[in-house]
C-alpha cells in the first residue's frame, strides 16, 4: 500500500574505526504529547504555557481517594495514530502501573500500558532522498500518562514541582531496530512528526517536549546485522545503550555518531558495552552514563485495579479509519502521478497539510507542475525572505491561481509574471484585471492589431500629415486603434506599429 | 425524649415523619452519648458544628415534606471517607492534618439524602487490620466487656462497629477489603454489609486494595442495612469500576418469606480451630433457616483454602502502590531533613514516621511480590487462585443456590494486645472466612445471632450472588428473626 513510489533502501551508514568497519543499529522510542483538550484520566487542562500548577484536577495532585477516568478522546487519537501508521488496533488493552518514586510523579506510578497496549505492529516509510527510503516497523504504541516538572534553579535550597504536565496523555511510539544511521533517526523522527500532524493527534512540537526520544543504540561489524535480521537473535548485534529524553534532530543525529563512535572506540580497545541509560549534553556534544541496568529501577509494573480494561469495537475502529485524512505518502504519490510533479517537488509540497492544500488550490483547473514551480520557487522563497509562513502568505492560492491560468494561457509572459506577482504579493488585488487594467496581456494577433492601425491611417490622411510634423499627435492614432481593438490590444505595441507605420 | 440515641434508622425514620420528634433532637441525643463514652475511643474527630447544620436543614426538609429515608438520621463516618473540610487521615500519621477538599461519593449520597454527620470514626490504619490497634488515635474498644479486659471491636471498621453498638449514632459508614465490615459487626453484635464490589462508588474513600475495597452500611438491624445501602450505593462515572445498574428498593425486598431459597453450607468452610462454639452457631442458623423454609444444601468451594494467602498477596500489592502517593510532598506529614539530605531522605523518613507498622509491613509485603523475578511466582500466582475462587462461587450459584450461609469469624472478639504483637498471621486469620468474598467481588453480610458461652455476641455470615444484595438482605432478615438476638452491651464507659 506504501509502495505507490518504487524504493530503494538506503545504504547503512559506515563507521571506520581504527581496525573494522562498523555499522549502527538504531531504534526509537518517541513520546508523543496526544493533543487534545484535557488530561488522560482528568479533566484537566493540558494548554503548554500556563501558570504553574493551574492544569492541576485533585487526581493529578494524587489526593487520597482521588480515581482516574479514561479520557475517550485520547483512546481515539491513539487508534487514529495506529491506523495511521497502518498498525493492528488491539481491541482489548489494559493499563498498568509503573511504580517509582519521584516527586513530579505524584501517584509514586505512572499509569501505562505494559502487557497489553493499544496499538501493536506498524511501519512508517522515512524518505531519504528520491526513490530512496527506509521502511521502518512499528513495534508497539501504547498510552500513558506524563510526569510533571522539576524546578531546581529557582531557590537554593529547595526544589519546586509544575504539575501541569502530570497526566498528560503521552503515545509511546516504539520502533523496531530498523534505523542503521544517525540520518534515518533524524529523518525518521521527522516523519513520524509528519505522519502525526497530518492525523492531528499531536502537534510535533519538540521545543515544547510535545515530542521526545529516547534513542537506542548499539554498533556491529558489517553484515552482522544481517544474520539478525534473518534469525531475530540479537546476539549477532551489540550491546545497545539508551540515550534518554532527546528532543532536536540535530542532537539525536549528533549523539547517535557521538555515541556509536565511543561504543566503537570501546570495543576496539577490547572492552565492553555496558548495557546501560545514558544523557546527551548539547553543550559539551557527548553522553554520559545516567544509569547502569544494575541500578535501573524495578517499577513493580502490575495491572492498576481502579481501571478496567480497555475494550473497544471494530465497527468504532472503522469510523476512525474512515475519517482519516489522507497521508503523506499516499497525497505524495498523488502528487507525482496526477500533476506529473517529481517525487522532489511532491514531497516538498507534502511536508505539511498546509503547503499541500494550498498547492491544491493553485493547481486547480490549471497546469499542475507549473503551479508547483511557482508556489515552490517563487510564493516559498518569497515567503521565506519576509520570514512568513504559508498561513500568512499576503497571496491566497486564488490568486496564485490566476497568475498561473493567466501564464498557462499565453496571456503574459514569464517575465511580466513575476511582476505581476509581486504587484499581487504587496498590494494584492486580482491578477486578471491587474494585468487588464495595467495592459499586462501579452499582444497574440499582432496581424489584427496591424490591421486596425492601417484602417485608422488610411481613415485620417489629414491627422497623418499633421503628425508627420508633430510625433506627438501620434497618441490620436493609439487612441483610435485601441477604442477599435476594444481596449484588448497591448498600448505599448499599438504604440511602436503606430509610430513605425508612420515613418516617424 | 431520652434515649433516642437508641433507635434504629428505621424507628427514627418512622418518627420524624411522625413528627414525635426532630432530626436535631436525635442529634443532640447521640452527641450526648459520644461525649459520655470518651473511653471507646470510637469517634476520633468532632463534627458536631456540621451535624447541628446538617440536622436544622433535615428538618426543614422533613417539614417540607422532602424526606428521603435517610433524612434526619446521624450517623458515624469511617475516618477513611473524605469529608470536605473535615479531618480525613484513615487513622494514620501520615495524613495529619489533612482536610480534604472534596467529599466523597459516598458521603455525597448520604447528606444528599439529609443524613446527618456526626463525626469520624476510629479505625485501623488504612483499613489494614482486624482488630483497630493500628490507628494513630489508639485502640478503639468494644462495649462488650466480660471481664476487667477491654476488648477489641474488631476492625478496620472497629470505630463504626463500637459507635453502632453502644448507641452513640443510629449507624455508621464501613468499607470492607477483607472483612472490615463484617468481622467488627460480629464482634459487636451489629449488622453490616458488604456490598457486591462495585455497587458503591471508592471515589473519594482512601484507597487500601483497589480491587477488593468497597463501602458498606453497619447498622442495628437488616432493615437498617438496606434503608442506609440504598442510600449508598448506585453508579458514579467518577470510578470506572462502578457498575452502571439501577439500585432495587432494598428495604422493599425484605419480605419475610425465605420459602424455597436454597442455601448452601461449604464444608471447606469448617476449618481445623473451629471452636466448638462457632460450630454450633452454624449449625443453629441452618436450622432457623430451614425451619423458615429454605432448602439448605452441602456445597463446595473447593480453592477456600488458598483465599487467605491469595488475599495477602494481593492487597498488599495493591498497597504499595497505593499509598505510594504519602510522600510528604503535597500534603499531610513531611519529616524534617538536614540541609545534607535530599529528597530520598525525605520520602525515607516522611514514611518511617508517618506509616505504623502494620502499613509498613503490608507495604514492604506488597513491594516484594510484585518485585522482579517474584511477580510470577507470588502476583500472578494469586491472581489465578482469585479466578479459581471466583469460580467455585460461580459453579455453587449456577446450581440453584441463593446464599451460602458461615460464620463471620472464628471467635468472639478478643483482648486489645491478646493477638496484636505477635506472628501477624494468628491477626490474619480472623479473616478466614470473609476474604473469599472480596477475592470474588461477591456481596456478604454478617447478622448477629446468638452469644457465645462467656456472653460475647458472635455472628453468622450469608453470602449472596452478585449484585444479589435484596434477596440477601431478605434472607438475613428471616435469620435475624429467628435467632431474635436482642442483646446489648451493658454500659461500663
């Protein structure tokens, strides 16, 4: 169903190290901020930015007695994800309890799913350039709540705890191993991103921790990986270490090739990985060990009593499938086979719903690849040097449109195009009656217009001698031509047939 | 009016709408006895200001014509209900000075329905006890009293079972994870009533086990039971595990007539240390109710044996990671740290300081089983013993059985100190018979029936189908009758 485009899979990125080559072996565990109004089991408010603990309901504060409540909306985003990342829907799932002490995690557990969560197998197509992209398996997704915030640098004795986040509906995302480069991480992180803001069921917005990653890595000489890919046993692979809680692309490309060379530099020296969490500082551009697998916690993960399972219905399911929007690769594919763009243009024009749609509009009863050229060459680099988005774009797609009918139907050329856009960009007004009333339109029967111009010669000897002695009164003639043309004919050109057909 | 403390729910529903006297005239009556009886140690905060408000209000709706059946009456409330405003700490430490700010559904119905509000009854901390000496407000005491020993009330509902019976309020609010329900009422010479598990809402009660908890009436009478259940009990979206199914007129189906029911006795149920007593008292209620025309029948509930170490498996479990949330942080106590300590520290000695022992060591019981490499072996072992043990009911009910009739508890109730401080599992075993039930999420009562030979009352157990609580309550009532237990304890305090 993916493959409406023929692909091809990157190559795995290669690490020399002093004596082999090595390989990366990735996978992703993406925490996803589900957007909806309030909270996953309260009814609370989950708008980013608010004052600290004013999105606060008593079960998020865990009081004593206080008992959480599925948040039905939640439950649908999560389907909608899978089913957008062509996932099997798990009718029956059920939440657990993951226990630990912390204080932004008022409950002391965090209520997930573990056993049996909502989503299981999918796969997501990261694009690495034309005709080349990485399927990626989706392992699982499950729901649970997020933790809240610990304040440290705000008094120097004490810390300080924002709930406002606490038990806020998160989509674990979790990949399979499939991602062999720092490059595929970021890519796939991007379009996962994509993915998910074209399904609306989150916002992407990873400065706000809407998305974050923990990323896995672990490194193999070359053609390991292929024995594990063929047998499942991860004995052919090494020892994979955790970085934890990453949310730029940048720094996950950075700390994967950070990582992997270390990891390598390790093994080279005849040591070992040790299985373990680490923390990527920016600043300093290398992990650190957070926590060994010996002092990883043991989260006492059991089924939490105050919720039922979670049964849902195919037929509801189904109603969610149905609604969905179409998605990236399929609008891509689209693109390329019903507007004839390249599989370049089509993903740049897809990369978000609002691009897409506006691209749509353009092309609408007009040349497709030509409405593309121009919303990406001309409208995007526009935008991009006045620092606006395509939401605010002082051009609507009508008009984008009209310029593009008015260029598909000869009426002017390239050239006068261009100006006519920027007339459109900064005083706006529509394209036809500009070129109309600025006599833009490009002259196409120049034989007509001759031919009035040699009538009205021909019908006033007495103007011609006297404009013979005085080139001015040569407006008279372009004047009589254009009141016989009906206004149709381009000035300018009446104007130089006048003046040459005169001898002046 | 003397003694009005003394009615019923019933008799003092039946009054106010007589107008022989009013809701605040009962209420005075009761705070009153609660004054005079310090040394039970039963009620352990005072909401008279509340209950005087309460009762004014009641009977201006009693004036009104506005009387729903519960309107009027005072009542005790277990401390493991959060009451708005009011002191709410489930008998712990850990909670002092915590005042919610929000009551709980429970409560909600009750004062909904012009229940009045006394106070907050003693208890065992977070309901974790048989015997209410694990409270942070000391031993609540039984008002039956044979020699110079004060006895325990039972407990965890200890506090509502010796405010009932002593006539300080005409009932009180129960919950019930093993038998706190029923194990105090027997111990007392009171009625109470756990109800199917989901029949009333948790939202707002302190949670011990979330999946075996459940609120419950404790009363004078069967007729008292299921006036106060109905007020209780119904669905509430706030908790998932409410069932959504209508409440039957309880008090309407109390009609006398058992002719035909069939009770089941499980011989797995006449366990080795039966005393000679309880034995008897079995035996004495079968009879009454055959005399009254139900059929009894010997059933089987062959896993029994396996319900005790199941249920302190998983109510422990579900302990740890309940209270996990009493961490000094939000509210109730924080211990005091050096400016070297940090926050482990802190959660270290909050809990050491703030949870007795009997919570320590359900929590650090709980901690283990579902640890890593032991979760199979303890948690998910005892989650199969609870599905067989939910079977066994099933199979007995399938076979036409109505109630399955045993005792409360294995003894009359015993001396503060006698069991507490020793091998915990002599406390455990007060449990025996009335764990099986909330393993199976099935309704119980326990309904006095005779005294036991040194004259401490002593109680008989029925165990009904599920969401069964009318015809239950009807068959406990017919039992009630018969055994025309109408002993009270003699005033000491």
């Amino acid at each position: 169903m993916l493959d409406t485009i023929e692909y091809t899979s990157p190559k795995p990125k290669v690490i020399a190290g002093a004596k082999h080559d090595w390989e990366l072996v990735i996978g992703l565990e993406i925490h996803a901020q589900v957007q909806s109004q309030a909270k996953l089991f309260s009814g609370a408010s989950t708008l980013f930015g608010n004052e600290p603990n004013s999105n606060v309901a008593f079960v998020d504060s865990a009081m004593p007695g206080m008992l959480p409540v599925i948040n039905e909306f939640c439950v649908e985003q999560a389907v909608r994800t899978g089913l957008g990342l062509k996932a099997e829907i798990n009718l029956f799932s059920a939440f657990d309890r993951k226990n630990y002490f912390y204080p932004d995690l008022p409950q002391g557990y965090q209520i997930s799913q573990l056993y049996h969560p909502i989503v299981g197998n999918g796969e997501v197509l990261v694009d690495m350039e034309p005709g080349v992209a990485r399927k990626v398996r989706i392992e699982r997704i499950h729901l649970e709540q997020d933790a809240g915030k610990s304040i440290h640098d705000m008094d120097p004795t004490m810390s300080f705890v924002d709930l406002n986040r606490t038990g806020v509906a998160l989509m674990e995302i979790v990949s399979f191993p499939d991602i062999r480069g720092p490059e595929e991480a970021a890519a796939y992180v991007l379009k996962l991103r994509q993915i998910l803001r074209y399904l609306g069921t989150c916002d992407g917005n990873m400065q706000n921790g809407s998305m974050r990653a923990d990323v896995n890595v672990s490194v193999c000489r070359v053609g390991q990986y292929e024995k594990f890919a063929e047998t499942g046993d991860f004995s052919h692979l090494g020892t994979r270490c955790e970085l934890k809680n990453m949310n730029s692309t940048r720094f996950i490309q950075a700390a994967i090739d950070y990582e992997a060379r270390r990891q390598i530099a390790i093994i080279e020296d005849g040591g070992e990985i040790k299985q373990e969490t680490r923390l990527y500082d920016a600043d300093k551009n290398e992990t650190r060990s957070m926590r060994s697998k010996e002092e990883a916690h043991d989260y006492r993960y059991f089924p939490d009593p105050d919720l039922l399972p979670l049964e849902i219905e195919q037929a509801w399911v189904d109603d969610i499938a149905a609604s969905l929007p179409e998605l990236p690769d399929e609008k891509k594919a689209r693109f390329v086979t019903a507007f004839g763009l390249s599989e370049y243009d089509a993903s740049v024009l897809t990369a978000d719903t609002a691009n897409a749609a506006y691209f749509e509009r353009v092309a609408e009863g007009t040349d497709g690849k030509l409405a593309a050229n121009w919303v990406i060459n001309e409208l995007f680099g526009r935008l991009k040097k006045d620092d606006k988005d395509i939401s605010d774009s002082p051009v609507s797609a009508e008009q984008l449109g009209g310029v593009v009918k008015l260029i598909k139907a000869g009426d002017i050329s390239g050239k006068i195009a261009k100006d006519l856009f920027e007339i459109v960009y900064t005083e706006g007004g529509d394209p036809a009656k500009i070129v109309e009333d600025r006599g833009m339109k490009q002259v196409t029967d120049m034989g007509a217009i001759e031919a009035a111009v040699d009538e009205v010669i021909a019908a006033n000897p007495a103007q011609v001698e006297k404009a013979k002695q005085n080139p001015k009164l040569v407006g008279f003639f372009v004047g009589q031509v254009m009141k016989a043309s009906g206004g149709k004919a381009n000035p300018a050109a009446v104007n130089e047939l006048v003046t040459k057909k005169l001898g002046l | 009016m003397t003694d009005l403390n003394k009615l019923t729910l019933a008799e003092a529903r039946d009054g106010l709408r007589k107008g022989e006297f009013t809701s605040s005239d009962l209420t005075e009556a009761c705070l009153t006895s609660i004054k005079a009886a310090q040394k039970l140690n039963a009620f352990v905060h005072d909401t008279s200001e509340q209950a005087r408000e309460q009762a004014k209000a009641a009977d201006a709706r009693i004036a009104a014509g506005d009387a729903p059946n519960m309107c009027g009456l005072p009542i005790g409330v277990k401390d493991v209900f959060a009451t708005k405003g009011q002191p709410t700490q489930a008998a712990s430490k850990i909670l002092d000075g915590f005042k919610p700010e929000y009551e709980s559904t429970i409560t909600t119905k009750l004062f909904d329905a012009g229940a009045v509000m006394l106070g907050k009854l003693n208890m065992d901390e977070f309901a974790m006890g048989s015997s209410n000496e694990n409270s942070v407000y000391g031993p609540a005491v039984n008002p039956w009293k044979i020699d110079d020993r004060d006895l325990t009330p039972g407990g965890s509902s200890g506090g509502s079972a010796a405010a009932v019976a002593a006539d300080l309020c005409l009932a009180a609010t129960g919950t019930d994870t093993g038998g706190s329900i029923r194990q105090p009422a027997a111990f007392t010479g009171t009625v109470g009533i756990k109800p199917t598990y989901g029949r009333c809402s948790r939202w707002g009660v302190v949670a011990y086990a979330s999946s075996l908890d459940q609120a419950g009436p404790m009363t004078k009478s069967v007729r008292d039971a299921a006036i106060m259940l109905e007020a209780m009990a119904g669905h509430d979206a706030k908790d998932s595990t409410s069932a959504d199914l209508a409440v039957p007129d309880f008090e309407a189906m109390i009609t006398g007539d058992i002719k035909g029911k069939k009770i089941g006795i499980a011989k797995e149920y006449r366990i080795d240390g039966i005393s000679d007593e309880i034995a008897k008292l079995w035996d004495d209620g079968a009879a009454m109710l055959r005399d009254a025309g139900a059929e009894i029948v010997d059933v089987s509930l062959p896993h029994t044996q396996y319900a005790l170490p199941a249920y302190y498996v998983i109510a422990p479990a579900e302990a740890s990671s309940n209270l996990a949330r009493y961490d000094g942080v939000r509210y109730g106590h924080r211990a005091q740290i050096d400016a070297s300590e940090g926050i482990d520290d802190m959660y270290e000695k909050t809990r050491a300081e703030g949870f007795g022992r009997e919570v320590q060591r359900r929590i650090m019981v709980g901690t283990y089983v579902l640890s890593a490499g032991f979760y199979d072996a303890y948690y998910n072992r005892a989650r199969k013993v609870r599905t067989l043990i939910k079977r066994d009911f099933e199979q007995v009910f399938d076979s036409g059985v109505d109630a399955i009739l045993a005792p409360t508890t294995p003894s009359a109730a015993f001396g503060i100190g006698e069991v507490t401080g020793k091998d915990p599992i002599e406390m455990y075993l007060n449990d025996v018979f009335t764990v099986t039930l909330n393993l199976a999420g099935l309704p119980g009562i326990s309904v006095p029936t005779g005294l036991s030979s040194a004259g401490l009352p002593l109680g008989l157990q029925l165990i009904g189908r599920p969401w069964g609580e009318g015809d239950l309550l009807n068959i406990a009532h017919s039992l009630e009758q018969s055994a025309g237990f109408v002993s009270k304890p003699t005033k000491w305090w």
